[in-house]
C-alpha cells in the first residue's frame, strides 16, 4: 500500500516535531545522569528512538481499519505472550514482566497497552447509542478483565493502572449511565478492598502506606520520594546547571534515567525547566486531544483519544509520582524516560493518531 | 437516524473528548503550582537537605602531647598508625557485610557484632573503629579493595608509642578506649567516640591537658558514601606537652637494678620534691596493648599475680620494718624520752609484757647509745623505747611524718597505709589495744603498712631537719597545682636538733660499718636506714602461696645524700629480697652512684 501525494500532505508535522523534541530532550538529560554508569545509555535511547520512528512510520503507512480489524489477533497474541512470559519469563527485577529476544529484552505490557487502544476502537466503534448498553459493558469489562489480571499477576501495578485508564477513557467516550457508574464504582470498591487484603504484595502496599508518610521509612520506598523531592526542590528557579545535580551525580536520586528523569530535570534546570517541559507537554497533548475533531469515524475518535489518554495519563502520574503525590508505580515519563519498550509503545500510539488524522478525507 | 449520513455524526463523543482535555489541562496547571511551591516556596529547605547529604564531616585526631624527662628525651611520643571504622548507616545488608568486613579485616564477626552493639545507641552516621594501630603494610591491601566496601572508613592517626619502651611505664600510665558513659558524663570536654583516653599513670592524671583538639575535614559525598571530594579542614591541635621531673638515666638505672626482683625503687629530691626516677617491677611494655581493644596480653597482665600492672611504689603495701626506728627516734627524742646519751643493753633479747623477744643480732649488740642502735638496728633498743612511748605517741610522731596519708603525688591510685592507734582499732576491729603489740609496732612490724613512696618522703623530711616534701613528677612549676616551696612550708614535725641525732646514725649506719654500709659511695655523705620486714600479713602470705613463692623477708633501704644540703634521696624496697643491708642496701648504693655521676655533677 503506497501512501499518496494527500495522505502525505495531511500529516501533522507539529506533532511530530514536538515528540521528537521532548526525546531528544530525554537523551540529554539520560546522558547527564548515566554518563557515570556503564552501558551508554543515551546512544541506546537514541538507537530507541530510531526504532520508535520506525514502528510508527510502519503504523502510519497502513489505513488503522485495517489496524482495527486486526486487532482480534493481536489481542489473541497479546494474551497468549502476556500468560507465557508469566511462566517462562525470568525474574527481572522482581517482575515477569520482561521477555528476552536475542540481544534485546522488551516488556510485552507496554505494547498491550496499544494493542488495548486497538481492540477498544474496535468494540466501542460498533455502539453509536448516547449510551453504552450492558452487553457492550460487560462484553469491554471482559475483554480489559484478562490482560488486567495477567498483568496483575506479573505482578506490575503500573501497567495495570495505565489499562484502567485506557479502559475508562473508553467508557467516558462511550457513555456511561448514572446506574452503571454506581454499580461500577461499589464493584471497584469491593475489588480494591479485595485486592488490598488478598492481591497486594506486601512491596505494594507499603509503597501507598509510604505515600501518606514518606519519613515513616526513610531508607525503603520513602527514600526514592525523599530524594526525588529534595533533587526538585533544591533545583531552585533555575536548577543547579547541566550535569551539576548533587542529588542526581552523586547518585542519591534512584532510577535517575528511568522513572525519576524528570526529578534531574527538576534539579539542574529548575522550575524554569520544569516548566518548559510542561509546556512542551500541554502543546503535544493539546496537539494530540483536539484532533478528534479531525477523525473520519467512531473507531478514529476512539483511538485517538485512548492514544492520548495513554500519554497523559502516564505524564500525569510520572509528575505526580516523582514529587510524592502518587505512590512509586514504576510509571516511566513518556519520550523523556530511558526505556525502549515505553518509548516505543508511546510513538506507536502516536503514530495511530498521526494516522487516523492525516486519513481524515480518506474514502472508506 | 445520524448513522446514515456518509460521515456519522460524533459531535457527542468529540464533545467529551474535548472536556476530558480541558480536565487535563486544569490538571496540569494544578501541578505544576505544586512543583512551583518545591522549588520557589520551599527551596531554602531542599536546597539545605540536598547539602546536607552530600556533605559529611569527619574528624581529624589531633596528637597528644609529648610527655619528656628533666632533659628533654621524650618518652610518651606519637607516629601513624591507621584505623578502619564501619559507617553503619552504610551498611545495607548486615548478614553479608559483616562476615566480609570479618573477613577483610582478619577479625571474628563474633567481635564485631559486639563491637557493634556496644555503640547502638549512638547515632548511626556515628563511625565506629573496628580495627585500629595498623601499619601503612597493612592498610593496602584493605585500600585495594575500597570499592568492595564503601562501608569502611580508613584514615590515619596520630597513634601514642613509649620509645624508651618499659621504661617509667607505671608513672607514664596507658591509654584505653574511652567508655560510653565516660563521653556521656563529660559534654564539656568534646569527647568523641572510639577516642582514646588515659587510663592510668600520667597519661590519666594530665589527660586533659595532653588531649589536643581535634580537627575537622567537610567531605562531599555520594549515597553509599564514597567520598568524592574534599573541603579545607580545620587543622587539630595537639595536646600541650609535659615534662617531668624524671631523670630517664636514673629511672633506667633504677629498673636496671630490680632486674626480675620485684620491688620498687624511688629516688627524690627532697628540696624540691621532685620525684627524681619510681620504678617498679615488674613492668610492662605498653606499646603492645594500648588500643581500642583488650588484647590477650592486657588481660593476663591483669590477671597475673604478680601484678605488673600496679604501680608498688605508690600502691603497693608493706610493713617498714627497721626503717620505722628512725621514726621512734624521732619521737622518742621530741618527747624527751631519750636522748642522744641514752644507753640500753643488749644481750640478744628481752622479756616484755611476759614475752621473749629477740633482737636480729642473737648474740647481742652490747650497750647501745641512740647512735650506734640505728647504726645496727638494734632491736632491743626500740622495743625498750616503744613500751616507753606507748602506741598514741608512736602513731603521732608517724603521721607528722607523713605515714598514714597520702604523700599528694600527681599520680592517681595512691594508697594511704595504715598507722595502727588506740582509736583506730577500736573502730576497724572492735577490740582494745594490746600492750604487746606496741612492741611489734616499734621495729616497724605489726598492722603498720608504707608505701615505698611514704619512705622516701619521710626521708626526704628527715633530710631537710623537718622541711615538708610534696612530691610530683610534673616538673613545670606553674603548673603543679599546690605546689608552694614545700621545705619552706608549715610547722616542722620535730625541734630541728631531734633530726641531727638521728641523721647521725643514719650516718653511722652506711659509713660506720653499720647495717647499711653496702650503700657506701666513696666521696657521697650518705644517710641511711636498712629494714627488713619479718612479718608477713595473712593476704600477702596467701598471695605468695598463690604465685609459688617462698615466704622471705622484704628488704628495705632508705638513704639521702648528702648529709648537708641534701639532693637526693633513694628509697628501696625489694620483695622477698632477705634483709635489707644485703640486698636493698647494694641497690641503693647504685643509684647514689648513678645520681653522682649524672644529674648531680
């Protein structure tokens, strides 16, 4: 399938330029805070977003119908990948959550979380009603259900909170009738209780205990909050410079490429950065929320929303969650954070959006 | 219906779309007015706690004070050493770490977990020394492996050595790790931890002043606490020296002479009271245990019966013997019981109260006259005099010459003695006093009981006719405290003429072919006094079972010279030695010699 003189035209170069801008921004601020380690990072975040542009480029060149009906098979993979990697995968850092090719690893539930935005589209895309019905509820519970738990039992509490959100992006969309919140809301309620009791890992639960009061253990899970709060508030209006973080190169700061990039941004840049990337941020968001408008049909509007949905909703969580707002999930900072499973799954989510805007006049 | 159109209509679920955008957007200016609050509102406050962990202060030792003899030969000095501290608070998984650092640093993990939990109650950024006095040898290959262990801490101090090795090592003292508690009872002196303090000897009594303060370097850190970086220090200070009145020459002759005997050897100067050499032995090297720890060697020191760690002549305990005459002389003559022409025969022994008692000298001295009964020590003589004086006056004319009490050395641990009176044992044993045991009291038997150093300062006032002797090692002057020029000071004990017929025995008992003759030193007028204790006290007696001893008589000499405008004088006491004149006497004589051809030219 050639990509035509028009498609090409209706792409929306903003967007790409500010995502490739807010990466490039990601591999300066890895390289300043891993340069110290083994393993160059940021050469291998820059190799990421190659591939990154890649995927999605490959995403872009297909007409996402053909994406949506395919769905079926993805998610049929997905889960099958997802219950293999619970029982064959080996324990990366007390998860099952990374799967082993050759010479790179990947986490499978970064790419379900697109593969959830797909299989949504396409259920959501069949019910033109003001209102979801019950069948079509019980039906996406079902289908959002099986991933969740296997996700769950990884057990990675981030990704499963990102499917939520994707999930109740959806519902929002769809339309949901007072009744249904209720009764959705008191299942919700009974499952966390459940959940808390039963499900939890005792790391999990200290890390939610931790948020209400980090000092209680400063040396556990309270100290990432610590740090982290110390490396932004002692950044000041304009940060400490460029590589001149003592909390972020004398290595207080934990995870300082992965989850906690943007507490060194904090840091050595300031408020003043932190500020530049929100703005940066909102644009992209802002760039990427009001093209629904834009989308041609039901399935288009559902995938470019979930899309970003799924990029603000872990900026959203990254932000609050490096500042002790948010319990420590392991949510890493879309584009900026050092990772190539994230990175990837977040510019093939971008590329769905590029591709159901610039198909916008496309005849069905 | 709106599905028919070619385009649906998805005016609703654009129309929520775009409300849930306006939410985010809300959302995200909200939190950023939360960043805006860390790093505006409260950036004073992150901004000191991202100093503070990145910065930490470690303490630079400062050295202790020399500690010099009279001349100026040093013998408390410092050189390097190396410890090695364990940063708790960096210790991430104890069941790991501590067998490593056991295993690293050649110690049980037995004894550092106790190590440990002896300063658990200190904070944990608190360093505690695990391993101390190591050699520049040592510490490399402990350095090469830093990386491993970022929980050690390796710097230098300034660590005490005695280079004259055993010598005066019971007047130096030693060093020992200061308690817990000893920090606690202490705020206004900056004790630190793992600090190590005088435990005994001088190093005890001038702690203070020979403590320097320590310095202080600020060191950048990262967050296992690998040091990264260095601020200026503050420099330490070292402690302020001290010199003593100690002749190194004298006090190694003095050890010199006690060789393996045990005894104690003290020589004065009774001008000024300056404490010339005390020796006692047997001794020990405190080079080989001063250190945070106890090694072995400290606790069968300690647990010896010999006791080489006490200091005999201020501590160690024994009857007078014959020396003690010359107190009955001395109390007989203030009296007016005697005088210089009195006579008594003797014929070998004496019935007194019913009893038999024989002088030393079976076959009898002949008529004595005061001179010549302290020349030969003359039992018979001061039994005569001691029932005449009775036990009151006896133990009067004992404490004006300062037996009884503490001399006032600036040593810690002296030991009083005891003078036996009516009063005394009314209270401490509940009985009346015998008659009988006057007798014993006056040849310097009985319950009496000197320390070595009580000798040399009744010497010394008998050599200055009565002038008061405070003695002390400590020989800057402005700084002894309360020492006021002692001949000068207070009522003499007796009528000046009292002393001279007594120093004319003492005379007579070293030049005159007395019991003290083996002291002679041709061209040195030396006085002197022999004895010989016979009695040995139940304790000592079971002490001496315990160590495998035979029971034989200590021996004493006690002397000055010369006899006009006396310089010196040299107390001896030798355990187990035999009689005075045989033994202590000849060791005297050395140190008379020894004084004549060193300090006294």
């Amino acid at each position: 399938m050639m990509i035509d003189r028009r498609l090409f035209e209706e792409i929306d170069w903003i967007l790409i330029g500010l995502v490739l801008l807010l990466s490039l921004l990601g591999v300066f601020f890895i390289y300043s805070s891993s340069h110290f380690l083994p393993g160059n990072y940021y050469l291998r975040q820059l190799v990421w977003i190659g591939i990154g542009i890649a995927a999605a480029f490959l995403v872009m060149i297909v007409d996402y119908k053909f994406w949506v009906s395919f769905s079926i098979y993805f998610y049929a993979l997905m889960i099958a990948v997802l219950a293999a990697s619970l029982v064959f995968a080996r324990l990366v850092a007390g998860t099952k959550s990374w799967v082993k090719f050759g010479f790179f690893q990947i986490q499978p539930s970064e790419l379900a979380k697109v593969i959830l935005i797909l299989v949504f589209a396409r259920i959501f895309a069949e019910y033109k009603g003001r209102y979801l019905n019950t069948q079509s509820t019980a039906l996406a519970l079902m289908v959002a259900g099986v991933p969740l738990v296997l996700i769950m039992l990884q057990p990675d509490l981030g990704t499963a909170l990102t499917f939520v959100a994707i999930f109740g992006a959806a519902f929002i969309l769809g339309g949901l009738r007072k009744k249904t919140i209720i009764i959705l809301l008191a299942l919700s309620l009974v499952i966390g209780a459940g959940g808390w009791t039963f499900g939890l890992k005792n790391y999990q639960k200290k890390r939610l205990t931790t948020l209400l009061n980090p000092r209680e253990d400063p040396r556990g899970s309270g100290y990432q909050i610590n740090q982290s709060k110390i490396a932004i508030g002692s950044g000041g209006l304009t940060g400490k410079g460029f590589m001149k973080g003592s909390q972020s190169q004398l290595r207080f700061l934990p995870a300082r490429h992965t989850d906690f990039i943007f507490s060194v941004i904090g840091e050595e840049f300031g408020f003043l950065g932190v500020f530049i990337v929100f703005l940066l941020y909102f644009l992209t968001l802002a760039r990427m929320f009001l093209s629904v408008a834009k989308a041609r049909d039901r399935a288009g509007v559902y995938l470019i929303f979930m899309a970003s949905v799924l990029i603000t909703f872990q900026f959203l969580i990254n932000v609050l969650m490096i500042i002790g707002l948010f319990p420590v999930t392991g949510i890493p900072m879309p584009f900026l954070s050092y990772g190539g499973s994230s990175l990837l799954a977040n510019f093939i989510a971008c590329g769905l959006i590029l591709n159901v805007k610039m198909r916008r006049f496309a005849n069905v | 219906m709106p599905g028919d159109k070619i385009y649906e209509d998805l005016s609703v679920v654009v129309r929520r779309a775009n409300a849930v955008f306006r939410i985010v957007a809300v959302a995200l200016l909200l939190v950023l007015g939360y960043y805006w609050k860390a790093q505006i509102l409260d950036y004073k406050r992150f901004w000191d706690l991202a100093e503070a962990n990145r910065t930490r202060s470690r303490v630079v030792s400062a050295p202790r004070g020399l500690i010099l003899d009279r001349g100026g030969v040093v013998l408390a000095d410092n050189r390097v050493s190396f410890k090695v501290s364990l940063l708790r608070e960096s210790v991430k998984n104890a069941a790991v770490v501590y067998p490593a650092v056991s295993k690293l640093l050649g110690i049980s993990e037995e004894e550092l977990r106790s190590r440990i939990e002896r300063y658990k109650n200190l904070p944990l950024f608190e360093p505690v020394v695990i391993k101390d006095g190591l050699e520049p040898e040592e510490i490399a290959p402990i350095e090469a492996r830093r990386l491993e262990f970022p929980e050690l801490e390796i710097a230098a101090e300034p660590r005490r050595s005695y280079p004259k090795k055993t010598l005066a090592a019971h007047v130096l003292g030693y060093l020992q790790e200061r308690s817990p508690e000893e920090i606690r009872d202490n705020p206004g002196r900056n004790l630190r931890i793992s600090d190590l303090g005088g435990r005994a000897g001088l190093e005890r009594q001038y702690d203070d002043r020979l403590t320097g303060q320590d310095g202080s370097v600020v060191e950048i850190v990262d967050s296992v606490g690998r040091k990264r970086g260095e601020n200026p220090m503050q420099p330490p200070t070292q402690g302020r020296d001290i010199h003593l009145s100690i002749s190194a020459t004298l006090q190694g002759k003095a050890e010199e002479l006690l060789g393996d005997r045990e005894g104690a050897i003290v020589a004065l100067d009774p001008s000024t009271g300056e404490i010339l050499a005390m020796a006692s032995s047997p001794t020990f090297d405190p080079n080989r245990f001063i250190g945070r720890f106890t090694p072995e060697e400290w606790v069968q020191l300690m647990n010896d019966p010999a006791s080489p760690l006490e200091n005999r002549a201020i501590r160690g305990l024994y009857a007078p013997g014959s020396i003690f005459k010359v107190v009955m002389a001395l109390g007989g003559l203030d009296l007016g019981l005697i005088t210089e022409q009195t006579t008594v025969y003797c014929n070998g022994s004496i019935v007194i109260y019913g009893t038999s008692r024989a002088c030393w000298f079976p076959q009898g001295h002949g008529s004595m006259n005061l001179f010549n009964a302290i020349k030969n020590s003359c039992n018979i003589y001061f039994y005569t005099l001691g029932r005449q004086m009775g036990i009151d006056p006896i133990a009067t004319a004992a404490g004006r010459l300062g037996l009884g009490r503490k001399t006032g050395l600036d040593l810690p641990g002296e030991k009083e003695g005891l003078v036996p009176s009516q009063d005394w044992k009314m209270k401490a044993l509940k009985t009346p006093w015998f008659p009988g045991e006057t007798i014993s009291v006056a040849i310097g038997q009985g319950q009496l009981q000197v320390t070595p150093l009580q000798i040399a300062v009744m010497t010394g006032v008998i050599a200055n006719r009565g002038g008061r002797v405070v003695p002390r090692l400590l020989l800057d002057r402005e700084d002894s405290p309360g020492a006021v020029s002692p001949a000068t000071a207070g009522q003499p004990p007796f009528k000046p003429a009292v002393f001279e017929s007594v120093i004319e025995g003492m005379w007579r008992s070293v030049n005159d072919m007395g019991t003290g003759q083996a002291a002679r030193v041709d061209g040195l007028d030396i006085c002197g006094k022999t004895g010989s204790t016979q009695v040995v006290s139940r304790e000592r007696a079971e002490m001496l079972a315990r160590a495998g001893k035979p029971i034989k008589t200590h021996s004493w000499f006690s002397g000055f010279a010369p006899r006009d405008h006396p310089r010196i004088v040299v107390t001896v006491l030798v355990e187990f030695g035999g009689g005075g004149g045989a033994i202590a006497g000849p060791l005297a004589g050395q140190m008379f010699r020894t004084w004549k051809d060193s300090v006294g030219k």
